[in-house]
C-alpha cells in the first residue's frame, strides 16, 4: 500500500485507511504504525520491491507453519482449505512473475492485486473472486494458527 500511494503518507492516511477506521481516535496509531513502516523500507533500501526484514521473518515462519500443517501434523481443516486454494495460486502462479515463489507469496500477493484492481475501480470476474476468496480463506486460517503459535496456544497433535 505505501508503494501504491508513492510513499506519501497523507494520502495513503486520507484516501484509504481512514475509511476503514472505527472513528478517527485510531488516526494517529495508523500515522505513526504507517510512518515506522516508510522510514524501515527506505533505511533498508526497498522503494521500488522487496519486504521489510521483519516481514520476512515471518514469511519464513508462516512457510514451516504451512508445511508442517499439511505434512507433520495432519492438519485436516487446513489441508482442506488449501486444497480448495491450490488450483486457484497455480493458476496465479501461472498468469503472473511469480513462478519462483512458494504458494503462500503468490497469495498474498494475489490478494494485493485484488486489493490494487479494487482501488482502480476494475470490475472483478465472480470467477476470479471466487478464487481470492479461496485463498483469502487459506491465508485467514493460516494467521489463525499463527497467532495460536506464537502465543504458545497451538497443540500440533490435536487436530
């Protein structure tokens, strides 16, 4: 998003996150969440591509979650949810630059595409919506878990 706007704070601030704020008492939180995030991408160098290093680690977690969701623990609700995903990254994966990057990169940037096409105003098909929302499904559980993870609340034999 602070690519999308040209790192220009104030307009990223006024066109889009204040429209999905509660009320304007979050305004400043989000300044400054959004000014840190602006200052890290220059000092590390990532105006044009790239993710920050903290994201990065992340992704680097989410990834080991992810397979050890699908092929350590037997996680049957999220092998489900990927599985219904999974024809729709390949698919993205196919149409787009990203054939070198793992499947939750192609969603997540699946779904920043969609998140780009819906600040144009381009109409998106039903079957393509069909297919963000696969992934948006996968992703959203995904965090879920995540979350458990790292609160240490995720027991890996209960599924």
């Amino acid at each position: 998003m602070i690519r999308a706007y040209q790192f220009d704070l104030d307009a990223l601030l006024n066109d889009y996150v204040s429209r999905h704020l509660p009320n304007e008492s979050f305004l400043p939180a989000y300044r400054q969440w959004y000014a840190d995030l602006i200052e890290q991408m220059k000092s590390q160098g990532i105006q044009k591509s790239g993710h920050i290093l903290d994201l990065q680690e992340i992704m680097v977690e989410l990834s080991y979650l992810h397979n050890t969701m699908l092929n350590v623990s037997g996680d049957h609700k999220y092998k489900e949810v990927f599985e219904r995903a999974l024809p729709f990254v390949e698919e993205f994966k196919e149409r787009s630059n990203l054939k070198d990057k793992n499947h939750l990169e192609v969603a997540f940037n699946a779904l920043y595409m969609k998140l780009l096409l819906r600040l144009k105003g381009t109409e998106i098909s039903a079957e393509s919506e069909e297919g963000f929302d696969a992934m948006r499904i996968m992703l959203a559980y995904l965090s879920r878990c995540y979350r458990q993870m790292k609160d240490g609340n995720l027991d890996f034999l209960q599924n």
